[in-house]
C-alpha cells in the first residue's frame, strides 16, 4: 500500500514542471499583458473600425450622390470612353417605343411646353407609374427635374400597389427630349396626359 502512496505521489510530482508553479503563471501572465502584444491589438482593432468607418461613409457618399448608375466612365490612358451599360433600346426601336409609350400628342405643343390660344398658353402635365423602388425613382428624377413621386396615390392612370405614380411637367427646357429619355426606361410602360379636379 505504501509502494502505491508512494509511486501516486511521485507520479504527482513528476506531472509539475521543475521549478516554481508559480513561476509559470507569472511567464504567462506577463506574456499576455506585453506591451507590443497589446500595443499591437489595440492597433489592429483601431485600423479595422478606421476601415469599418470609412467604408460606411463612402457607402453613404454614393448613395446620396446624383451618378447616372445606367453609365460608368472608364478611363483608358487619358481618353475617358463612355461605357453604356443600361437596357435602353437601339434608335429605330425607340422612335418605336416613343410612339406608343406616350399617349398623348405631344405635336400641338409649342418650343416652350405650353399648349393654347396665344393669350392663355398652359403647361400639359403628364402621368405614369413606375415600380416602387427607390433607385427608379432616383433615375426618374435625374431624368426629369419636374418630377413629384405620388407614393400613395394611383392617379388617373391607376398605378397599383407595388408601384409609384410619377407626374411631370412640359413646361421645362427640352421637354421632348426628356420624354423620350422616359420612355426609353423599361419600366416606364405608357405616359398619359394628367387632368386634375
């Protein structure tokens, strides 16, 4: 029984580490609390929020900026080459698409937008529904400057739930141009004139 105490006990002391346990703990401990270790963490984690920051805020810097997403500008050498990149269609297709996309003649309206005897000359309003997503609406607006967005409203047109009735004005600076440009989005399915009560 004494042999088995004793080789137990001996086995004890074997399992310890020569020298101090004591020691050990304090090689540990100082190990961990290094300056540079922590120095080093602490730079670390300082660079990646630094980065984490920096990232939101150009995040949020594009977001809120006015770039034409349809179109990205690629920079060969010291010529810049327009790449387009959005699903408008070729010219015969959209003289086409322009046709019978806008439902309304346009023809009777003058250089300025306005239609009517020369002594009560009027803006015409227009009409139309787009998806409800804010990045159409983005491109609507960046198209057209008269532009209200009606989120809750399905207007004379009757734009359903999951879209936005847009309503603009001809009376703007190459308004012709601009409702070409609308009808060019394929999103944009008819343009009908606006009557308001």
């Amino acid at each position: 029984m004494s042999q088995w105490s004793k080789k137990a006990s001996g086995s004890k002391d074997s399992a310890e580490p020569p020298g101090d346990s004591g020691e050990s703990n304090e090689q540990a401990q100082s190990r961990s609390s290094d300056p540079a270790v922590v120095g080093l963490c602490r730079g670390m984690v300082g660079l990646s929020l630094a980065l984490l920051v920096g990232l939101m805020t150009l995040a949020w810097v594009l977001l809120r900026s006015d770039i034409d997403w349809d179109a990205s500008v690629v920079k060969a050498g010291r010529r810049e080459v327009l790449v387009e990149t959005s699903d408008e269609p070729s010219n015969d297709e959209a003289a086409t698409a322009t046709a019978g996309v806008i439902r309304f003649d346009s023809s009777r309206l003058n250089s300025e937008g306005l239609v009517g005897p020369p002594d009560g000359l009027k803006a015409l309003s227009y009409e139309f529904c787009i998806p409800a997503i804010e990045d159409h609406v983005r491109k609507v607006e960046a198209i057209d400057s008269t532009i209200v967005i009606q989120r809750s409203s399905p207007g004379r047109i009757g734009c359903g739930e999951a879209e936005y009735l847009a309503i603009g004005s001809t009376h703007q600076p190459g308004f012709r141009a601009v409702l070409d440009r609308l009808t060019r989005l394929p999103y944009v399915n008819e343009i009908r004139e606006a009557h308001f009560e």
